[in-house]
C-alpha cells in the first residue's frame, strides 16, 4: 500500500505555479490533444488541461 505524503503550503503554492504543459514537454512528453484536454501519448488515460486560476493560486 502507498504511504501517505504530506505536503507543506508551501510546496502546494509552487505546485500550483507550474505550467504543467510545458514542464511535461520539457521532459520529453509528447501531449495530444484531446478536445479541451491533452493526453500523454505515451499514457492515454493521463490528461491535463488548462490552468485554472483561482484566488488561492493568483498573485
């Protein structure tokens, strides 16, 4: 069974910071699109979409 991580604040707030699409390309991930998604092509059933802001992760 996985153990649990706890996560700070903190760690959360820069979590939320990363543009996700562009952290995955970077590390070689190809992503395609899949409506208003996008998929991992070597994982289908991953798929990220945008950025939502909210008032907890604007600045």
């Amino acid at each position: 069974m996985a153990q649990y991580i706890h996560f700070t604040d903190e760690q959360k707030q820069r979590a939320a910071e990363v543009d996700l699409e562009e952290f995955l390309r970077r590390r070689g991930e190809k992503l395609l699109p899949s409506g208003r998604d996008k998929r991992l092509d070597s994982d289908h059933s991953v798929t990220i979409r945008g950025c939502e802001e909210t008032a907890e992760n604007s600045v």
